[in-house]
C-alpha cells in the first residue's frame, strides 16, 4: 500500500488541538526533537505550550476539543479514505479523467467539512483565550504557513532542478 501524502495543515492544526486535550504537563515537549525538522504539528505542538493556558483554559478547552473529537476523527478518516481512492484513481492502469475527477471532488468535500468543524472549533476556542494567547495563535499560524510554503518551494526548485540536469 502506497503511503498518502500530508494531510493539508487544516488537519494538522486540529488534530494538534485534539492532541493538547489528552496532553500531560510537559509530556509533548519532552516527546519534540531538539531540533525541529519543521513538521506544522511540532510548530503547533511548541506555540500551544508558550500559551501558558491557565488551569481552568486547559480544562475548558478540553471539553470544547472533547466535544469534536469523534466527528473530527470520522471526516480525517474520510478524507484519508478519499485520498487514497484518489491515488488509485491516479495510479490506475488505464487513465480514466471521470474517476479521477469523481475522486477529486470527494477530497474536497472531505476537506471542506474538516475546515467547517476547524471553524466551529476554533470560534469556540478565541473565545477561552487572552487576547495575548490569541496574538500568539495568529503568529503561529503565520509561521507555520510561511514554513510551509517555504517547504514547498524548495522541494519544488529540487524537482525543476533535476528536470533540468536529465532534460538536455
């Protein structure tokens, strides 16, 4: 079975939220390497701890993650799912565009509902921090997305750089 790609950051960001209901005190930063390899969960991972959440925000954000937490297992299982039938698609013997364009429309939707349960958890979410943890959570959010792009990019110059060299 072929390993699916990253799931896109919106998973990875809410699955991060998911995580930090069941962390223990310092658990999660004991278990990040010292050297960051740049994975958005990690970024995640460390800011969540700079929030230093109050013992009532930890258990207030709990119960708002604990609330969401099997529907947001149920749509990451479906778009996992929806991946892989998308990969199939890809990779299937003889080409066929409805499938592969049947098997696109289902990702997006799957990922159209993980980015509404995003939005409903993270409205509930503002509500629970300081308006500093807020400016921490926009901040992260930045950086996290310029890592991202930046991760891209050089992988993305790697292959046109190849392309190049074997193309002449």
């Amino acid at each position: 079975m072929k390993k699916m790609p990253a799931t896109t950051a919106v998973v990875a960001f809410t699955l991060i939220f998911c995580m930090m209901a069941a962390a223990p005190a310092g658990g999660y930063k004991s278990a990040l390497p010292r050297e960051s390899g740049g994975e958005p969960y990690e970024y995640m991972l460390l800011t969540l701890l700079q929030l230093r959440l109050s013992d009532p925000q930890k258990r207030d954000i709990a119960l708002v993650l604990r609330e969401y937490q099997a529907e947001m297992k149920r749509a990451i299982g479906k778009v996992v799912e929806a991946r892989q039938r998308l990969i199939d698609a890809i990779d299937a013997d003889r080409s066929d565009e409805s499938a592969v364009r049947q098997a696109s429309r289902r990702v997006a939707d799957g990922e159209e509902r993980l980015a509404l349960i995003r939005a409903q958890i993270e409205g509930e979410l503002r509500g629970l921090l300081t308006p500093d943890q807020q400016t921490i959570m926009r901040d992260m959010k930045v950086d996290v997305s310029e890592k991202i792009r930046e991760r891209i990019e050089n992988r993305l110059s790697l292959l046109d750089q190849w392309i190049e060299d074997h193309s002449r």
